[in-house]
C-alpha cells in the first residue's frame, strides 16, 4: 500500500505536495477507458474513421459528468445522515456548516452510482450534440467505463480506501488478494485507520476491481452478438448491482454510509432499485 507515491517540494509552502496513488490509478483508469471507448468506436460505430475522434470529445464530458454526479451524490447522502442521526462528526455536518467545503473533492467523498449517472448524462448529451446514435454509444461508452473502473479502483487499495471487514481467524489462511494484511505501522496518507493496524481485511477493494474486469469481459461478448441498442447498458444495469451488493456485505468503513440501522449501505440501497430497473429494460429490449 502506498498512499503516496512521491513528494514535491513547494515554494510557498513548508508543506510538500502528495501525489495520491488514488488519483494516479484514476487517471490512468480514465485514459485506459478512452483508449478501449476509441477502440470500440472504430470497429463498432458508424464511421470507423471520424468516430474515434467525435467519442475522444465525448469522454471529456463523461469525465466532468463523473466527479459533479459523484460528489453530488456523496454529499446529499452524508447530509441526509446527519439530518437523520445529528452525528457532528458525519460528513454532512462539516458540509452544513462550510458550505465551501462541497467543492473540496481531493479531499475524497465521491459515490460510484452518482458518478456513473453523471458521467451517462454527460456523455448522453455530448453524444446527441455530435449526432451519434444515443444508445449505442451508451453501450460503448459503458464497456469502456468498466475496463477504466478496473483500473481505477486499484487506487482505492493503494490508499487504503474502501477496506474490507475483519477477517474470521478461521480464515485468515485465505491468500491475497482475497484477504489483505494491514501494514503495522500505517504509511503516511493511508486510509485503513489506526484501529485495522497488523489486521487481516477482506480485500474489498481489489474484488471491486475484479467485479468491473469481469463485467468488462462479460459486456464485450454481449456487444459482439448485440441484437437492439442499449442491451449491453441494460444487462450491466441487471449485473453490476448484483456484485456490488455482495461485495458491501463485507466491507468494513463506515464512509460508504449506512441506513436502516447498519442494515442496508448507500450502494445496496440504490441497487436495489437498479436491478429490477434493468431486468425491466431487458425484457423491455
């Protein structure tokens, strides 16, 4: 686990700047995505010679979509927290009471649904603007997404981000990357928590990345024998929340939020409305 990746020395400041390993992973995750979005668009768009090109303006609204939909999301969740429980020391709490605080997305806070609902509309309404067939860049562009998240989420173990449960003794044989060990101590930056130091953790964040790669696969083969625009986004809909679901029953931070006294998290209470949302599309298809 690295946090940080390299320290740079500021003029002004006695403080060096951190380059996260967070934000590197996503980065390279978001160009990795452009890459294969280009990739699919020669081969599956309309016009194998200017499409590449039209979707490469399309991926720059996907990625503002991304981080305003994600952080949106992220911060009306941790307010309706607060509002819910009066903790002073949730997220929504500093949010009411610094307003300013809302735009201050480096220091983390971004939920996966929102930002895919922002990074979709972005890239609905860039796409319409270009005159590409809507759907059938929606398919493409969720193909990609999911070869980028692959990568992106390798970022969230780096940090220690997204950590996993403790792991039964029973089953602290099970090899990485199903269990990880907490370094002992911490490296500087990381997110694990003092309290998961010399433990043994579920490596949640690496099943996440497993669960996107897998879903990458899977959405390729469905595009390859595609029957109706949109089927590839419609079976991910059905897909996605399925693993997600799973994956939360055995994370351990308490940053991904919890309702209904602990038993339901943000991303299973959105799942649950994204699953049959998607089995209806897919029989609506």
């Amino acid at each position: 686990m690295h946090p940080y990746l390299i320290d740079i020395p500021l003029p002004f400041s006695d403080e060096p700047f951190h380059l996260r390993s967070f934000g590197v992973m996503v980065a390279l995750g978001f160009i990795f995505g452009s890459w294969i979005l280009g990739l699919l668009a020669k081969r599956h768009g309309d016009d194998p010679e200017g499409d590449p090109e039209r979707y490469a303006s399309v991926t720059m609204w996907i990625l503002l979509g991304l981080f305003l939909g994600g952080r949106t999301l992220y911060v009306i969740v941790e307010i309706a927290r607060y509002r819910s429980t009066g903790d002073v020391n949730l997220p929504g709490y500093g949010f009411m009471s610094d307003p300013l605080s809302i735009i201050k997305v480096w220091q983390g806070g971004l939920v996966m649904y929102g930002g895919l609902t922002g990074a979709v509309i972005g890239g609905v309404l860039r796409a319409r603007k270009l005159g590409l067939r809507t759907k059938a860049a929606l398919d493409l562009g969720l193909v990609a997404g999911c070869f980028g998240q692959a990568v992106g989420r390798i970022g969230c173990f780096l940090v220690g981000d997204d950590y996993g449960q403790l792991v039964p003794d029973h089953l602290k044989h099970l090899p990485f990357p199903i269990t990880v060990e907490v370094p002992k101590p911490l490296p500087e930056g990381s997110l694990f928590g003092v309290a998961n130091m010399g433990e043994t953790l579920w490596a949640t964040q690496l099943w996440m990345t497993a669960n996107a790669a897998l879903l990458g696969v899977i959405a390729l083969w469905i595009l390859s024998r595609r029957k109706w625009e949109g089927q590839v986004a419609a079976w991910l809909l059905v897909l996605y929340p399925i693993g997600r679901f799973i994956i939360e029953e055995f994370r351990g931070d308490s940053v991904r939020g919890v309702w209904f006294g602990g038993f339901l998290s943000t991303s299973q209470l959105i799942s649950c409305v994204a699953f049959p949302f998607g089995l209806w599309l897919v029989w609506r298809g």
